[in-house]
C-alpha cells in the first residue's frame, strides 16, 4: 500500500480519491434526478419517438450538471492515474462510490435505501475489493 | 431546498403537480421484462465496449501526445468505433433505467460490469481467474440478485405511478 504512495503523500492521494468519488456521485446523482424529473423514457419514446426522448433529456438543466460532474470526475481519475497506482485508484474509487451513491441517494433523492440495498452496497465494495486483487 | 429540487424535481420538472411530498414515500412496482432488457444492456454493453476499445488500441502502434491526430484517426478503427458504439449504448440504456428505477436499484447492474469482466477473462481469454475472483463475482452477484427481488422504484407522493403517466403525455406535447 505504501508503494502506492511512493510519488505522494497519503494525504494527496487521499484528496485525489476523494475528488473522483466526489464529483462522481455529484453527477450520478444529478443524472438520476434528472432522469426522475423527465419521466419514463420508455413512455416518451413509445408517444413521440426517438427524437422526443433525446430532445427531453437535452432540454433537463440537471442532465447537463450530471454530465459536468461525471467529465470531472473522468479527468480526476486521469490525474490520479498520473500520481497513483491503478491498483489503488481503480477498486478505492470504485467501492467507495458505491457506498457514497447510495448515502446520496437517501439523502438528496429521498429513495428509500432499504436493507436489502445496504447489504448489496457492501456486497459490492467487497466484490469490487476482490476482483481487483 | 436542494435537497427537495432533486428528490421531486420541483422547480425543475414543470409539468410536477404537487411541490412537496404530503404523505410518505413508499417503494413500488416489478419491472416488465423489456425493463430487464435494459437493465441487462446496461451490464453488458460498458464492458463489452472497454474491451473493444482495449483491443483496438492493442492493435495501434504507440500514440504519442505530441501526435493527437492518432487519436482522432484511432476513432474510425473498427474495433474502437464498435466500443465507442458500445459505450453509447450503455450510456442511453442507463439513462433510460435511471429514468424508471431508483440510482441504488440500478448500481449493482453497473458494478456488474465487473463480472461480465472476469467471465469473459476466464472463457473467452482463457485467462486464469484466482480463487479471491470468484468470490468478488459471486458477491456481486449475489448482490444484484438480491436488490433485483426487490422494488425498484421509490415513489414519491407527486409521483405516483399512475400520476406520472398520465403527466408524460402531456410533458411530451410540450415539447
């Protein structure tokens, strides 16, 4: 773990991962709530066509702050890849964006993030854990 | 204020009836099996398209980034423009499924782009899979599963499902 650190500090490479994970649920969550607002594309789709739909998520201000914050997030995670191993980087952000989605999710979409999503939270963080190791 | 701008899409969403939630929110509804389509476009497609974007770029010489045009000229290769088309398929299905299903319903469908990952490593690459792999794809797994059982939507009271319908139309005249 410490080679991780070698070009850096823990404590830059903590304020790095934090950035990715940060913008990146800003804009996942963003995204969803733009979604929300919309309504189903699906219906969308079926009563004014293709055009209809796209033309409805490109006219959602949120949809625009979603995708600002996941390009932030994209060129985060290059800076990090730049200073940071991709063995720290990939699973940390990752599993942590997991968990901070779902906090997110509850507290500014008001889902209602039961138990049986909780556990597939941590399910996942440990999954991601593994698979990268 | 925020907080309930994102949740209800109050003062975002125009064609919203109610400002603000008056009675609890409660989760509802099983998804139709063309929902599970998407859902299942959404598992497939981001990592089928890294792939494709890894074996393009396998098949190019060193591009270095005092030449960008290689890059541009990467983009019309087959095998980068089937990944870049990948990728935006991806990125429409999860959209759509943000659009009719709650962010932490849709998560584990991403994060199961990791096992479409692994299973593709181990019976098309023939690669060797260690023993902490399979765990890691077995509790993914087992975490899509047990959120898909579940109710996929948390329904908000100027969003009941019935509402909701019933406001597309009109949403989509107004456009």
């Amino acid at each position: 773990m410490t080679g991780s650190f070698a070009a850096t500090g823990p404590l830059a490479a903590t304020g790095m991962i934090a950035a990715i994970v940060l913008t990146s649920t800003a804009g996942e969550v963003l995204t969803a709530a733009a979604m929300k607002s919309i309504g189903d594309l699906d219906v969308i789709r079926a009563h004014s066509g293709l055009p209809g739909a796209i033309r409805a998520v490109l006219s959602s201000p949120l949809f625009f702050a979603g995708v600002f914050f996941l390009a932030l997030a994209f060129f985060s995670l290059l800076f990090a890849l730049n200073h940071l191993n991709l063995s720290l980087v990939g699973p940390a952000a990752a599993s942590l964006t997991v968990i901070t989605n779902s906090v997110a999710a509850k507290l500014f979409l008001k889902e209602n993030v039961d138990r049986r999503r909780w556990t597939a939270a941590a399910l996942i963080c440990i999954g991601v854990y593994l698979l990268a190791h | 204020m925020l907080t309930r701008c994102l949740a209800t899409g109050y003062g975002v969403n125009p064609w919203s009836p109610v400002p603000w939630p008056l009675v609890p929110k409660r989760m509802s509804h099983r998804l139709k099996p063309d929902q599970y389509l998407v859902l299942l476009a959404v598992m497939v497609c981001a990592p089928l398209g890294d792939s494709c974007l890894k074996r393009g770029m396998a098949l190019l010489p060193s591009i270095s980034l005092t030449h960008p045009g290689a890059l541009i000229a990467a983009v019309f290769t087959p095998w980068i423009a089937l990944g870049i088309a990948l990728l935006i398929c991806f990125f429409a299905s999860y959209l759509t499924a943000l659009s009719w299903a709650d962010l932490t319903f849709v998560l584990p469908a991403t994060a199961f782009g990791n096992v479409v990952i692994e299973l593709i490593s181990y019976f098309w690459l023939h690669e060797h899979v260690s023993w902490q792999r399979w765990v890691g794809v077995f509790l993914i797994t087992a975490a899509v599963g047990f959120v898909a059982q579940g109710p996929s939507l948390t329904t908000h009271p100027d969003q009941l499902p019935d509402q909701r319908q019933a406001a597309i139309p009109s949403a989509t005249e107004a456009l």
